[in-house]
C-alpha cells in the first residue's frame, strides 16, 4: 500500500505558487544570514538579526532565542526581540509569562503556536 497521495502540489497552480514563494523566502534568509556570517558578527548580533528578519517574514512581534554553551551544557545566551512589556515578563525571575523557549527546552520537542499554524 503507497501513502503518497493522489495528488501533488505541481497539479495545483495555487499550492505551487505558495510552494515556490516559501522556498524564495527560504533562500533569501539563507543568502541574507550567510552575508551576516562573512562579517563575522558576534553571535548575539548575528541572533538578534536572524530572529528581527524571522519576525518581519512572519509577521510576529516577539521572539527569542537561547544558544548553548558547549563547555557548560547550559542555555546562558538569550536573545530576546520583543516589545519592552513582554520583554520584562520574559526577563522576571520567575517570568511572568511563559516563554515558549523554556516548553521547548523542557519537552525537547517543538512547540507549534496555534495562531502560527494553518488549519487545513
């Protein structure tokens, strides 16, 4: 029994254009975070710029992201683009919201957001 359905997305024009226009996007990240890495930015910038363009694309107004320390094994960088009032929720100590981050970490599973998820 096959479990390839019947259909592909080249037999639909709409399917195949949001194909085509994700992979475009996809590569012009992919092009604009290699021309950040031939400069040779410190990571946190480098982050920050990732996470700015991700949030533009998106449409999203807040996002963050933890790098791992090899040496330690801890998370101990944090880059956080958000507004002023989410970023004090997310920077107390316990937060005062939760951070998808910190699921994430926990669960070592992605966390799909039900706004950011397109129901078929």
């Amino acid at each position: 029994m096959n479990n390839v359905p019947d259909t592909t997305v080249a037999d639909d024009p709409d399917q195949l254009r949001l194909a085509n226009r994700r992979l475009v996007w996809e590569q012009t990240l992919i092009n604009e975070v290699g021309n950040d890495l031939r400069h040779l930015q410190e990571p946190e910038h480098l982050i920050a710029r990732v996470l700015n363009r991700l949030m533009k694309r998106l449409g999203v107004e807040s996002s963050a992201a933890r790098l791992l320390n090899p040496e330690s094994g801890v998370y101990d960088l944090c880059v956080v683009s958000a507004p002023e009032d989410v970023r004090r929720a997310w920077d107390a100590v316990p937060p005062l919201a939760p951070r998808p981050s910190d699921r994430v970490l926990a669960m070592r599973a992605p966390v799909a957001l039900s706004s950011m998820v397109r129901s078929e």
